[in-house]
C-alpha cells in the first residue's frame, strides 16, 4: 500500500485530528476537516475537567478499572487455551462488532451465533477470526510496550489464519448441492466478513492483493449468502424479526448534502455523461457496452448520494456499507474492468466509510486507505484532467 501523505504536526489542533493522524486548520471548533467529515471536534483546552463527588467512595464504584485481561490480552501459550480465550472474548465484547444499532439483535449474536457455530465450522473461524482482531485493536492503545506489540501481531496472525479457514469453508458451502439448512448461519457469516473485511485492512493484511478486489469478494460472498437466504421461503431475510426493527432505507430522514460532495459529484455525473457523446462514430457493440456502464455507473452515484444524505449519525452511517450490494452486479463489473468512473466512484463511497470509522474501531482506516489506493494504483496514470482534478478534490475530504 503507498505510504500516506505527509503533513507538519499541528500542537494545538483538534483531538480528532491528532487520533487520525492529520494535520487540522486549528480553525475550530469545529475544524475544516471535522465539520466536512461531519464528526464531533474536541479541544483538549475546551475539555471540561471532571468533577469531583461529594461521595468518594460512589466515584470509586462508577469508575471501576475495566478487566485488564479484557483491555490488555496476553496471547495465551498454547492452541487450546487460545481458542478458550477467543470464545470468552466473544461473548463478552467482540460479538458487538456486528450489533446492528436500533436492531436489537444483541442476543442473536452474543448467544445464537455461538450456537450456530457448534454445526458450522466457518461460523466458528468466522467468530475466533474477529475476537482475534478485536484483541489486537485493544492492544493498539499500548504501542510503546515492546511485549504488547508482540501480543497484537499474533492476535492479527491467528485472525488471519482463522479468516482463510472461514472463507475458505464458507465458499465450500455455497458451491455445495446442500447449502446451509439454516439460512440464519449464512447471513450471519456475511455480514462478519464484512467487519473482518475492514478489520483485515485496519492491520494491514487484506486476504486480496489490495482493497478494491477485497471490496469485490466480499460483494460475491454476500450475494452467495443472500441466495442461499431467499431460497427458504418460510425464512426470507425481509421475514427477520432483527431486520423488520430495522428503519428502511428509503425511510431514513434526509439531510443536506455537503456542497463539496455535491460539486464532485456532479462532475462524476457529467464525466459519465461524456461517454455517451463520445461514442456516437463507435460501431453499435461498442456503443452497448458504454450505455450499460453508463447505466451502471448511473446508478451507483444516485443511490451513493442517497447515502450520503441520509446514512448520517452513529445510527444510520452503517447503512451505508450496502451500498456496493445496491449498485448491482453491472457496477461491480465495471470495477473489475478498471472503468475509471466506477473507480470514482468507488472513492467517494471510500469517504463515506471513513466517517463510519469514528463508530467502529474494524472501519477506521478503509476509506482513507481505499482513497489512496485508487488515487496511487488505479488512476495514477489517468490522462483526463478532470479525473485528476476530481481525484484530488476526494482526497482533500479525508
């Protein structure tokens, strides 16, 4: 992965922008870069100092240590025991990864997982892959202990490992002439690849050889899981009591759209817009093959900005990662031909994500690594002006 942009450190910006990593504008709050991310800017010098109770031994009991084995893990010495600590790891909180908020679905995942589990081995590489993970991102915030660094590289090995076993079972599975008998494991192992899809990039170690096939995959792998899902009459996704909680896309409340956002886009809009016009002389198969990328990509960008206006807030912004599923199997296809509007695209969904990862510690850095790849492999050597100047102007929003 090409190494990040370089910046002067700011001393006297934002926490935000000091956890991120990027130089702020010093400008808030909230910052330049906080309020286009539509994020929270704290100031340290802002930030209310706590106050002190009347009732010593109340603030003792309210400010409880957490459980040093929970926010400090040391990498067991043998398999077994590892594998224990995994399991209990899950049902006390990494099975929050893949809580859907305002679903309720916090029992289906901290005890009918597990459950389902026992009958399907990917189901149970797919839960000592994540616990792993989340292991590791606990230790991130003990980078200076030379003894921890080491505990958080095993943790992202053995998710690793457990996360090829679980694909690699999973894929078995759906190619299989008797597909999961319960559609719930199926589903349920979709949506976990996903935060282990984020996860694995967060550390560095995407199973792809870089983010946009991992995007692709993970696309293929759910409309497998869907497949196999609505195949069961009396069990259809739509009929899930979890999933009925749910506030329907189209039901979300809308906002406005960030000007900035709503310029690219725009450009994007004309951009494809261009490919019609220039295929006018083109022979008849050509001409077909650019109308349906331009359909495609159509598409795509108008259900994007839909996400944009609407997946907003702690809540809602998980919406947005069904975004890829929604563009359909032709956008998908003009990805994996390099189509350089898809690929646009894709990079404004790659900020999307990004603000998703102030939520969810297994979405921070995607987006931003997303943006980099296709703005550094994919379009470095763009010739269109407007692709560059487009480019540029997404990277400014990370």
């Amino acid at each position: 992965m090409p190494p990040r942009r370089s910046h002067q450190k700011s001393h006297t910006g934002c926490i935000t922008c000091k956890r991120r990593h990027v130089k702020c504008d010093e400008s808030g709050p909230p910052c330049k870069r906080c309020k286009t991310r539509d994020v929270n800017c704290e100031y340290a010098e802002i930030t209310p100092r706590p106050q002190i109770s009347p009732n010593p031994s109340q603030d003792i009991t309210e400010a409880a240590s957490p459980d040093p084995l929970i926010s400090c893990p040391i990498f067991p010495a043998n398999a077994h025991h590892l594998d224990l600590q995994l399991m209990h790891r899950w049902s006390t909180s990494a099975y929050k990864s893949c809580c859907t908020p305002g679903s309720g679905d916090d029992k289906l995942w901290q005890l009918t997982v597990p459950a389902l589990a026992l009958q399907y081995d990917f189901l149970l590489n797919g839960i000592l892959a994540l616990s792993a993970f989340e292991s590791a991102n606990a230790l991130l915030l003990h980078q200076n202990d030379e003894e921890e660094n080491s505990n958080r590289e095993k943790y992202t090995n053995c998710a690793i490992e457990h996360q090829i076993i679980a694909l690699s079972n999973f894929r078995t599975q759906l190619s299989s002439s008797s597909p999961c008998a319960d559609h719930r494991a199926a589903i349920c192992f979709s949506l976990m690849m996903m935060v282990l899809t984020f996860a694995s990039v967060r550390f560095g170690k995407p199973l792809e050889k870089d983010i946009v096939e991992t995007a692709i995959a993970h696309f293929e792998l759910v409309r497998g899981a869907v497949q196999i899902a609505e195949s069961d009459e009396e069990h259809r996704v739509s009929q899930n009591e979890y999933a009925q909680r749910l506030t329907p896309f189209q039901d979300l409340p809308l906002t406005t759209l960030d000007p900035a956002i709503a310029n690219i886009m725009a450009d994007v809009r004309e951009l494809n817009d261009e490919r019609i016009v220039q295929t006018v002389q083109d022979t008849s198969e050509r001409r077909k093959e650019q109308v349906a990328l331009w359909e495609a990509c159509k598409k795509a960008l108008s259900l994007l900005q839909d996400c944009f206006e609407r997946c907003v807030g702690p809540v809602y912004r998980g919406y947005a990662l069904g975004w890829l599923n929604m563009a359909g199997e032709e956008y998908v296809r003009a990805l994996k031909g390099n189509d350089n509007v898809a690929l646009l695209i894709l990079m404004l969904w790659g900020v999307l994500v990004e603000r998703l990862g102030n939520d969810v510690w297994w979405a921070q850095e995607f987006g931003n690594s997303l943006v980099d790849e296709i703005s550094n492999e994919y379009l470095r050597d763009a010739s269109y002006p407007s692709i560059q100047n487009i480019m540029q102007r997404v990277q400014q929003l990370i």
